[in-house]
C-alpha cells in the first residue's frame, strides 16, 4: 500500500459507517438499537476526522478534534441509555410512541 | 470606552451559570435563590459588555490556550444582541419559577434550576465561540441539557418527547460533525471568517441539515410540538424562546460569514422557510391544546428567519441581516410570554383545552391580555419588534426585486392573527376556575409581552448598527 491509498480507505470506511448507522438509527425500531446505531455513525465520522491529508506525521487538531468527540459520545451515550431505561419503565416497552400528538 | 474591558469578562457569561449549576447539586435548600443570584451576575457581565464599542471584536483565549488547540471566543454584535435577549428571558423565565413554579409544582421545581443553568451557560458559550468545533460542543451541552427540560414532567409523554428529540439530535449533531471533518480538511482551519469562501459545498450542505435537525427547521420540525409541549410552563419557554434559536445563530454565521456564495442554497433554504410557515401556522390553527398550539406557531416562525438567506444579498445584506435578528429577539420575548401565560392557564383552569378556556378573560385577565400583546409581534404589526423586523424582510424582498418571498411574510402574519385571536376569543365567557391564578408571575409573563411590543419602539440605534455589523 503506498501513501496515498491508506486515507483513502479510512475516508471510505468512515463513511460507509456513518451512512450504516445512519440508517439504522432511523429504520430500527427498538431504541437500544437505535442508540448503538447512532453511536456507530459517530465513529464513522471520526475515521474521516482522524485522516490527514498527506499520510505523513499525524494531525495533532484533528487528534483533539477525535478525542473531545469521543468524550461527548460517551456522555451522551450515557444520558441516552438512563433515559431509555426511564422510558421503559413508564411505558413498559423500549420503543416510541407512534403519532405523539394524537 | 473598552479601555475598561477585561477579555476575561467575557468568562463571567459562561462561568456564572455553570458554576451554579455544578453548585446545585451539592444544595438542598436555596435553589432558586443561587441561580436568581447567578442570572443577575451574567446581565450585569452582559450590560458592562454592552459597553465595547461597534466594530472591534473582544476576544479571550481560554486558559491562555491559543487556537488552533486551544479555545478562542470572541464578542461581536451579533454575539452581544443574542447574550442579551437571552439574558433578559432566562432571568424573567427564573423569576417566574421562583415565584410559581415552586409553589404550585414543587417536585419539579426542585429539579429545574440545573438544566435552567446549564442551558444558559451552554448557550453563551455558543453564542462567543468562533469556530465550527466548539459550535458543535456547546450544541451538544445545550441539547443535553434542553432534553433535561422535556424530561422534568417525570411521566411518560415527557420521556417519550424527551427520547425522540435525543434521537434527532443524535442524527444531526452527527450530520453536523461530519460537515465539519469536510471543512477542516478543505480549508485547514476551524475558524468560521479564516475559512470564508473556502468552504466546500459538501460541509457546508451536511452542516446545514445537522443544524436543521437540531433547530427544528422544516421539514425536520416533527419533534419539537411533542417535546416542547411536554415540559413545564417556564420549560417549554426556555425550549421555544431561546434553545432552537441556537441553530439559527449558527446557520447565519456559516452562511453569511464563511460561505457568501451559494445562491441556489439559500433559495432552498428561503424554500424550506416557507414549507414552515405555511405547515406550522396550519397545524397551530387545528390544534385542541394551547401549548401545541404555541409549539407549531414556533415551527412557523422558526420559518421567518430562514428566508433572511435568500434576502440577504448585495446591497440589502444588512437589512435583511437586522430584520432576522431583531425577529429572533422578539418571537423569543413573545413567545416565553404565552409559554408563561399557558402555564398560568394550566394551573388557573386544571386543563389547556382551548374549547374550554372560558372564564379567563373574567378570573385572568393579565394572562389572556398577556396573549394578546404577545400575538401583536406573532402578527407583525405595530408597534411591535415583530413589526419592525417584517418591515426590514419586506424592504429588502422589494429592494432586491424577489417579491415572492414577501407573500410568505404577509401571509405568515394573517394566520398567526387567526391562531392568537383564537385563543383570546375562547377566554371570553363565563366558565369554571379550580383556582385564582397568583398576581407577580402573571406580570413577569406581561412584562415579556410588553418588552416585544417595547423592542419595536427602541429598536432603532441596535438595528441601524446591526445593519451596519453584517458581515
């Protein structure tokens, strides 16, 4: 492999991933699904992140950039997953509600 | 005159209300009083702010940090109009908790000071942060800590509301993220200006639709009714007032400030404003419930400021700049109004069925006026900010010879005549009350009115220099 293809293929993958988990986010029903399938989009989008452009020393911005991203995933992945279970016990199952406002 | 200002002021608006807010938790008496307290120290921060003069940009690198590892946040007009309307609302919506909240609905206000904080803090961070990475941070602070907001009914429809809204902004906050790898990676910068006109259409478009999510924008609206009208009274103000307006603010900034170029974008844009307007004004005009009611007037007028991008063009950039901005200031001053006001609803009658409002114009009179005054700017007529704000919409429609677009204005304004009078002419008659609604809170609710209808007077001098500041 030489320099030019290897971001090649973290750009592709990563958004390969991003448009899997984006799909599954909205086609799953149950919601667990839903918040692995959104936190799988978001790694796609960091493979993209963390490709520098000249496959030569790695982009210390772009690292940060990673990083912080991966710490608001977990954060929000956490708050997700606490409201899910929150939900569940209310409602008695892990999905939405269909047509809220009727 | 900034000879006096500390960068480090710029601190205070953020440091305020997340300190508070962390503080909180630790607290189990005093709630309301600490972020009373915390509030009236970021106005006092954001009034001696006031003070930099037009033109210069204020900046701080945060922890001594330069960029581009480090944070830098900067102060413009467009940043300190935002500060302050916000401000002013999120003091007026705390003093009204304090004052109500607490006393007719005490388990949940017990739990409503820390996100109130957290979304303060999270938006003034938002509003001083220059660059596209740090936008995506304090988004996903305001949108953690908004859905707290939706949850705080603490049943079932609150969570479901709250879930749904987590899940879009899941979505689009990712979208968003993905736009940004784009820009960072074509322009070698996160700074919105160092990257103006270097900006690829694909970040640009993947940043937008993120946005639109999280803003509910048409036609990614359908999760704000449900969720904004889920969460307490002063709750569903902050929501509709304030957070979704967030994505506005950025949506100017990346379509003005970094990519001027995109003509067929901003029409699409213009498009999807109309889509709003016309869908929300609708759905508001069918609705059983006040708060619903509310929630799609705030679809419909989210729609209003999207076609400030295919207005803002050549010479009426500035006008039409102005006119979105001062749109945004009013509609959230008028809209934490009715939020308010529905709230009094609710506790004067038990219920927010609008086939059952009768007796309000007898036992609540503030609070039905309240809608009214409100409903002035909703309308666009004067004197109100709203007023103003169309005004400026329209001249620049004309002036720049894209008239359609002042069809949608005109027309937006008749339908939010026939959602509001709808509202104050079922309060009319006589009916039951399950009790007197109490008399300091009705006013803080008319005093928002009030200041809507105010920001259409004393709008002269922000607006000429708004014009002026438009990039």
């Amino acid at each position: 492999m030489t320099g030019v293809e290897v971001p090649l293929i973290y750009v592709v993958t990563g958004i390969f991933i991003f448009l899997r988990g984006l799909y599954a986010l909205f086609a799953r029903p149950h919601l667990l699904h839903k918040l692995v399938a959104g936190n799988l989009a978001a790694s796609g989008v960091f493979l993209v992140i963390a490709w520098s452009p000249q496959g030569g020393p790695p982009d210390p911005v772009a690292q940060a950039l990673v990083l912080t991203g991966i710490v608001v995933s977990v954060a929000v992945t956490a708050y997700a997953a606490a409201l899910l279970a929150r939900l569940e016990q209310t409602s008695g199952k892990p999905y939405l509600e269909h047509d809220p406002d009727r | 005159m900034s000879a006096g200002i500390a960068p480090w002021l710029l601190a205070a608006p953020v440091a305020l209300p997340l300190g508070a807010g962390l503080l909180m938790t630790l607290l189990v008496r005093g709630r309301s009083l600490l972020t009373l307290v915390a509030g009236t120290g970021v106005l006092i921060a954001v009034l001696l702010l006031l003070d930099v003069p037009v033109g210069t940009r204020l900046e701080l690198a945060v922890g001594g940090w330069p960029a581009p590892l480090g944070i830098r946040w900067h102060l413009d007009l467009l940043a300190i109009v935002f500060l302050t309307s916000t401000a002013v609302i999120a003091l007026a919506v705390a003093l009204f908790a304090a004052l109500h909240l607490s006393r007719s609905e005490p388990a949940i206000a017990r739990h409503f000071w820390a996100p109130l904080l957290f979304v303060w803090a999270a938006l003034n961070a938002l509003f001083l942060s220059a660059d596209v990475f740090n936008l995506y941070v304090t988004l996903e602070l305001l949108t953690l800590a908004a859905v707290m907001l939706v949850t705080l009914e603490n049943n079932q429809p609150a969570f479901d509301g709250a879930m749904r809204y987590l899940l879009v902004a899941l979505a689009g906050s990712t979208l968003y993220l993905l736009g940004v790898a784009l820009f960072y990676h074509a322009t070698g910068t996160l700074d919105l200006v160092l990257a103006a006109g270097a900006v690829p259409p694909a970040a640009l478009a993947l940043m937008t639709v993120g946005l639109m999510a999280k803003g509910a924008l048409f036609p990614l609206h359908a999760w704000l009714p449900p969720a904004h009208a889920a969460a307490p009274a002063p709750g569903s103000a902050l929501l509709s007032a304030l957070v979704v307006k967030a994505a506005f603010y950025i949506l100017l900034r990346l379509w003005l400030e970094s990519a001027p170029n995109h003509d067929a974008g901003r029409i699409l844009l213009g498009l999807c404003g109309t889509g709003a307007v016309i869908w929300g004004s609708l759905l508001a005009l069918t609705q059983a419930r006040l708060k619903l009611v509310l929630a799609y007037s705030t679809v419909a007028q989210l729609g209003y400021l999207l076609l400030v991008f295919p207005l803002a063009q050549g010479a009426w950039t500035g006008t039409a700049f102005a006119g979105g901005v001062w749109l945004a200031v009013s509609h959230g001053l008028a809209k934490a109004a009715m939020f308010l006001a529905a709230g009094l609803v609710m506790y004067t009658l038990g219920h927010d069925r609008i086939a059952e409002l009768r007796g309000l114009a007898r036992h609540a009179p503030l609070t039905l006026f309240t809608f009214g005054i409100a409903g002035v700017t909703l309308m666009g007529l004067p004197p109100s900010g709203g007023f103003v704000a169309k005004w400026l919409l329209l001249t620049a429609a004309f002036g720049s010879g894209q008239w359609p677009w002042a069809l949608v204005l005109m027309g937006g304004g008749l339908l939010a005549a026939v959602y509001t009078f709808r509202i104050i002419g079922a309060g009319f008659g006589e009916g039951p009350i399950e009790r007197k609604p109490p008399r300091a809170p009705q006013w803080i609710a008319l005093a928002l009115a009030g200041l809507a209808l105010l920001a259409g007077v004393a709008a002269e001098l922000p607006l000429l220099q708004l014009q002026e500041a438009a990039p």
